[in-house]
C-alpha cells in the first residue's frame, strides 16, 4: 500500500478525524499561500491540510463539494462531519487562530454579513489565478508538511 494511501486509511479508523481540516485546490497560488498563512498562525495545532483533488477529500468529501469549480476553492470539514463553504469556510478555520484573527473569523461568522462576503469571495475566487498565479514548487516548512494530508 502506498504511504499516503494508508495515511487516508488511518484516518478513516480515527487517527485524525479529531482535527478540523481545511481543503483548498492545490493547483491555486493564493489558496496555497493562505494555507502557509493559517499554518504559520495556528500555535494550538487545530487545522489540518488537504487538497481538494486528494485522496483524503475522496474519502471524507461527498464528490458534489470536491466538484464544484473554481468558486469551491475552499471547503473546511469539522471533526464532527460538519461542513462550510465559501467566506463560512474562511471565516471558521480563522476562528480556530489566536486574536485578531479570531475576531475576523467570528465578523465573518455573523449572518448579516455573509451574502457580503460571499460576493467578495466568488469575485476573488473567479480571478483568482489570473492575479495570483499557479503556485511555484518551494520548500514547504516542516510545521506545515507535518499537518498536511494527501
């Protein structure tokens, strides 16, 4: 079986469904770059990474999310099942962060507020490669490489 098959399988058997996992399209420039980002902020070790055209997103995604296009660039998964799409999605894995990121994630939280951020998402997302490119192959830093799934 190959490494990251069983890594799959292991979560399957609950080695790492206590983590809320954030996946992004891997073939996204600014996607990668806010993975680094959420990386690099999350001290308490919450989050976990996976792309959307992974193994892991097969396994624990319905294939309506993993299919959704360009404007399902990220989609976050609970430990418990529950799912969250578009600025949701962007909004509960910066509340799992230490302030002030917490307090963008719980505004991005408030009802009033999401038609907003939805349309400011889905006009990112849809230019999203034109401004910020595929993502370069670099080193990735041990911290992220440890908390990402295939």
């Amino acid at each position: 079986m190959a490494p990251e098959a069983s890594r799959v399988t292991a979560m399957a058997e609950g080695e790492r469904l206590d983590a809320t996992i954030v996946f992004h399209d891997g073939d996204c420039g600014l996607c990668r770059r806010s993975i680094v980002f959420l990386a690099e902020r999350d001290r308490k070790l919450r989050l976990r990474f996976a792309p959307l055209q992974g193994p892991t997103a097969r396994q624990l995604l319905p294939a309506s999310l993993r299919e959704l296009g360009p404007l399902a660039s990220v989609v976050v998964r609970e430990a418990d099942g529950q799912i969250h799409l578009r600025s949701a999605a962007a909004g509960h894995a910066l509340r799992l962060l230490p302030w002030p990121w917490r307090g963008l994630g719980l505004l991005c939280g408030l009802a009033v507020l999401r038609p907003v951020l939805d349309r400011a998402y889905g006009v990112i997302a849809a230019r999203r490669e034109r401004w910020f490119g595929k993502p370069r192959i670099c080193a990735v830093s041990p911290r992220l490489r440890a908390r990402s799934l295939p």
